[in-house]
C-alpha cells in the first residue's frame, strides 16, 4: 500500500529504485521486487525506468544463479554484520497490532487477542508499546513516512520498524489516540527476515551464525524462554537471560520488561556477564567453536530478543544506550521455533523446515561456500583472522547446515 502511495506503481518490498524515488508518475515508476537472491549491484526490477543500462539491472524473467547470486534480502544480516554495521530491528505483527488497536480496553488478565504467547493486553502495556511508535529516537534512525530521501538505502539506518503484515489496514482505525488515529512517521520493513531465513533460507542463516560466531568481533546475549536457551550449542550464545513463557497478568508483564532492561543495561555497562537470571550458557557453540585470538579488539555485544510484545518496549527503551555502545537489539519473535523440537513450544509453524537442513539440496552447499568465499574477502581485507567455524570445503559446508538438526 505504501508503494502503491509512493511511487504509483503496485510491487512488494522496502527497495526503490534510485532513479524513481522522487518519481511519483505511476507510468514511469519502477520498484525493485522482494528478490531473496539477486545479482550485486544489478537489482531485479519489475519495470525498467528510462536511462537505466542493461548492465545496471536485471530482468524478472532471467534467471538468478542461486547460488553464486548474494545479494537481496536474505543476506541483509549476514552483510551488516559483516561490515560491523550496528542497528536494531523490532517487530510488529499481529499481536502487538491488536494489542494497540485495544488500547484503553485492553485488561490487565486474561490473553490478548492475537496473542500466541499469552500475554495479557492491560491499557498500561499498551499504551507504552504504541508509544513506541512514535519513539523520537527511533523514528530519526529510520525510514520517515512522508520524506523519499535515502529511501534505496538500506544500510544506512539505525533502527528498522518491521512489520510482516498490511499495517496500512490499521492506519483508519480510531480505537487509539483518543480517535485521532496513528498518523505514522515511519515506513515499515516488509519483509520478515529472521523466520524466512530460518524456514527458506538455510546456507544464508548458517552464513551470518558463521559472522556472529566469531568470538573476536561478537559477544552474542539471547533472551527469551528456556527452549530458545537450549540452542545455546547452535546458536553462539555467550549467556542467555530467561524469561518465562507466558505471564499472569500485566503486573508480571511490565515487571519482566523492568528486569529484562535492567539485564541488557548492566551488559551494554559492563560488555560481559551479569549477576542475575541470566548466566553464562555453558555449552560451546557449533557455530562458536575456538578461543579469541586478538584480546585486545572491542567486540560489539549482539541481543537476540525473543520476548514476544515486551521485546518492541525493551528495544525502544533502551535504543539510544545500545546505539552509543555500537551493539545490535535484535528481535527475533519465535524466527528460531521450526528448529526447536521442545514440546512447549507454543507452535506458529511446524517443523517442516528442518528438511530443508537435514538433507540440504546442492544448490544451498554451493551458495553457503560462496558465501563463505565473500566473508574470506571481507575478512581479508580487514586482515582479521578468520571465524572459528569457516569453512571453503564442500563437505564441511554440508554438515555445517546440518548441524542445526543434529
């Protein structure tokens, strides 16, 4: 809906093309699609604007080697951890939605509508996870709604507002603000990148766990239930803060978003462990495997969130402390459940994915040693040695995939 507004032209996405941006002629508008995997530097268009040369694009229709193509959106996160480029991503989707949509009706017991993890809707709550829209901090670090400027970059920015769903269909409802509406002053990410890496995208996913494995860089914090805590030996965990899977009332709620705060606080303070629920995991990772060779290089401290709606107040809370540390608030919903087998799982999706894992196709080997091909570059380049868990061989890159499910 936002592009059709923007640019007069119906396509799928975040990417604009730079040649349209400020273009608002619906007959010469060109957006990029949601291409997962595409040529660098020769972005998939729809439509072809005009002065735009045969190699500067490439058409729909052709076909992108699936392998050796590693540009589009499922390497996103892969390319800016990289590149040590910090930012924070936050989530909204359907429950956090009808959660703001409640409003002052919300009730401090009971589940919110929505709602898969059971977390109640009290108009406290609500009121401060809608506040999060309108975060000053937050909407200066990101895409605005009414400016095109330095809307084909995406790596530039501080802060992503993601949203997996139609957003637009709750712009005309009344039942917050006292009826004034949301008036939005972002644009909203498209695409859902942690669950389409998990579940579509497994030489990519294993890709940036090889980057955020690299104990010389990265000191990664999970934070969620147990379950998530339990992948501590596939995800490169260095300490993990749980939390409980589902909440009383709103009182226990905003309690927990107080003590997940304060955890985050005394990391980003302190770079390490904290005295408190969050220990240091024990297991080594499979991905994480090694000891830090260069002790005297700062590493960025990474939170992978998995707190449901509390995730979207605690990352906007504390955006601008993360921010001036150069660490990464990362939400990552229930992206990781596909490849958890714990029966508490509250299911989203099934288990299906791990097919795709546990007898990866060819294609998906290829592409993961290419991509290891790119992080030798880049490494290379900063003359840092290489992560722990790299690998250029065929084989290892095989049973790297696989170990997500072994």
């Amino acid at each position: 809906e936002q592009l059709v507004t923007m640019t007069g032209c119906t396509c799928l996405g975040q990417e604009f093309d730079p040649g349209n941006a400020h273009n608002f002629a619906a007959a010469s508008c060109g957006c990029i699609n949601t291409a997962k995997r595409e040529p660098c530097n020769k972005p998939i268009l729809a439509r072809v604007p005009a002065g735009l040369k045969k190699d500067q694009w490439t058409d729909p229709h052709d076909k992108v080697d699936e392998a050796e193509h590693l540009c589009g959106w499922s390497t996103y996160y892969l390319q800016r951890f990289l590149k040590t480029s910090p930012f924070s991503v936050a989530r909204y989707n359907d429950g956090e939605w009808i959660a703001m949509e409640l409003g002052n009706q919300g009730s401090g017991s009971g589940t919110c509508p929505g709602n898969i993890d059971g977390l109640p809707c009290g108009s406290t709550f609500t009121n401060r996870l809608r506040k999060t829209l309108e975060d000053p901090s937050l909407v200066a670090d990101t895409w605005p709604a009414n400016n095109n400027a330095g809307i084909t970059d995406l790596f530039d920015k501080g802060f992503i507002y993601q949203s997996s769903w139609d957003f637009t269909r709750h712009a005309d409802r009344n039942s917050m603000a006292n009826h004034e509406g949301w008036n939005f002053k972002q644009q909203f990410w498209l695409n859902d990148i942690i669950h389409s890496l998990v579940r579509e995208q497994p030489a990519d996913l294993t890709a940036w766990m090889v980057v955020l494995g690299d104990k010389n860089r990265f000191r990664v914090t999970g934070v969620g239930p147990e379950w998530l805590g339990q992948m501590a030996h596939k995800i490169p965990f260095d300490d993990f803060v749980t939390i409980k899977p589902a909440m009383a009332d709103e009182q226990e709620e905003l309690q927990t978003v107080d003590f997940l705060e304060k955890e985050i606080q005394c990391r980003l303070n302190q770079g390490g462990p904290c005295v408190g629920n969050g220990a240091a995991v024990q297991p080594q990772s499979l991905l994480s495997l090694g000891t830090r060779s260069n002790a005297s290089r700062a590493r960025s401290q990474v939170f992978l969130l998995s707190a449901s709606m509390m995730t979207n107040i605690v990352i906007a809370d504390l955006y601008t402390q993360a921010k001036a540390a150069g660490a990464f608030l990362i939400d990552i919903g229930s992206g990781f459940d596909p490849l958890i087998n714990d029966p508490r799982v509250r299911r989203r999706t099934g288990l299906q994915a791990q097919e795709r894992y546990r007898e990866p196709k060819d294609v998906e080997v290829r592409r993961l040693v290419h991509l290891m091909h790119h992080i030798r570059e880049e490494y290379d380049k900063q003359q840092w040695p290489l992560p722990p868990r790299f690998t250029e061989s065929t084989k290892d890159a095989r049973r790297l995939i696989q170990s997500w499910v072994k």
